[in-house]
C-alpha cells in the first residue's frame, strides 16, 4: 500500500446470530489478506435480525471493526439506548430527528497513517420511515468533519436506487466513498464518480442467503401470499460475508479503487 493511501473495509449489514458466528469465522482471514487500515460494520440487523444490544457491540469490537454503522432497525431494542449515548464509534442514522440517542458520525484516528477518517450515516426517505432531510442532513454534517478529518466515508441506509444514486451525485468530490445499505442484495456497480467518489448502490448482506434478505422463505413468502403481518425469523444456511473494499488516497480525499469483496462467491453455473 502506498503511504499516501488507506484503505478502508466495510461488511455489509449482519444478519442476526448466523451473520455473527459467520463474521466471526472468516473475517480474521479476510483482514490479514486485505489488511485494511479502517473497518466499518453495518450492524442493525445483528440481534434477532432487527436491532442491536451491547454485547454485540463488543464482540464486533473484539473482531476488530472500529465502527459501526445502523439504520432504520437502530432503535429496535430499547435496552441500546443509553450505551448509544456513550459510544461514538456506534453510530445511527444522521438524519433522525434531534432528540434521539446516539451519534449520526464521528471523526476517528487511522491506525499508523497521520490521518482522520470521517464516518457519517445517513438514512433515506423513499419507501421508509419519514425523518429528516438526509441531503441537507449531510451538508450540516460535511461542515463539520472537514474541519478535522482528511477522508469521509458515508454509510447512505435507503431502499431507493434512484435515491442512492441522487446522493452520490449530490456529493461527489466532496465525500471519499458512498457505501448503499439496506436492501440486503450486493449490486454490482462499484465505480468512482468524475470527481473521486468511490461508489455502490448496496454492499448486500452478511449472514444467510438460503432466505429471503436474511429472513426464513416460509414466513416471507407468507407475507406475500396471504397479505398479512407474519413474524420474522432469521434463517440459518447458505452464509455469506458480503464487504466492499475501497483505497482512498488521504492526500486528495479521491477514493482510488473500489470493489465488492464476497465470500464464498454466488454460484452461478453448474460445475
């Protein structure tokens, strides 16, 4: 790696204890290949597949990620709430409305490079819960940060491509890399936009894809089916880690590489 880079790891939304115990298995490997300078973890849907709880947070920790990012399932489970004013390396969406617990970014120390990274999470508004602005939410935010962190990383939580992509558009050159989360499904459009931001419109999932977006066929294809509520439960087979890679030169801000990393890989022939 050239000392003017870093680069930065980001796992892709963890589903429930399968996601976990998977992570916990092959991310060791994984970070000794890559030898990232900087990881990031959505972790939302890391407790009974919605919400989280602090001894989550810890074992996320001990694996080695130095954030976590959240979304719309943050403040699923209530017992979060007050270790979520504590933690600033536990983040939630920016753009909830003022009030609420916990951190919408933080500016971090890279480990060995003479450098800060600026982490911000934000949360759409097309085809989910209606908050507050995330475009002028990121603006306000991009003031602060740039006071202090020489790259800036964005965890954009939102259903809609068209919003994912608006949002890239909107900030290109002025943030390092966009990461999409939320929809569970890893898209394959990795790219750097015209002005250096490192771009894709979902990261995907980790845990069991032997489901439907992490959760068990029957009850969710009940849903469909019937047109009634069904509860949710996490599957268990079939585990992937779905990560996306990104090398960002520290000098320019400029994201320089980007691309998806995904164990094991989708079969998508019979052999």
């Amino acid at each position: 790696m050239s000392a003017n880079t870093a680069k930065v790891f980001f796992i892709a939304d963890i589903v429930g204890e399968p996601g976990l115990s998977f992570l916990e298995t092959m991310l060791p490997p994984l970070l000794e290949k890559h030898s990232p300078d900087f990881v990031i973890a959505n972790g939302e849907n890391t407790h009974e597949g919605r919400g989280i709880n602090r001894d989550i947070v810890k074992r996320l920790y001990d694996l080695g990620v130095d954030v976590i990012t959240g979304g719309n399932h943050s403040f699923d489970k209530w017992k979060i709430f007050s270790y979520m004013k504590s933690d600033p390396n536990l983040l939630r969406p920016l753009n909830y409305p003022k009030g609420n617990a916990g951190f919408g970014f933080g500016i971090y120390d890279l480990p060995g490079i003479n450098a800060r990274i600026g982490v911000m999470n934000l949360q759409g508004r097309t085809f989910m819960p209606s908050i507050d602005d995330p475009f002028a939410a990121s603006e306000w935010a991009l003031k602060k940060i740039k006071e202090e962190a020489d790259i800036v990383f964005v965890d954009f939580h939102a259903e809609a491509t068209a919003e994912k992509l608006a949002m890239a558009w909107h900030l290109d050159g002025q943030v390092s890399v966009i990461v999409g989360t939320h929809t569970h499904v890893p898209t394959n459009d990795a790219r750097i936009f015209p002005q250096g931001t490192g771009y894709i419109t979902d990261a995907g999932m980790t845990g069991p894809f032997n489901s439907v977006i992490g959760m068990k066929k029957k009850t969710s294809i009940n849903r469909f089916v019937l047109g009634t509520p069904q509860k949710f439960l996490v599957a268990e087979k079939e585990n992937r880690m779905c990560a996306v890679l990104s090398t960002i030169n520290v000098e320019t801000s400029r994201c320089v590489e980007i691309h998806p990393v995904i164990y094991p890989e989708f079969q998508n022939k019979i052999s």
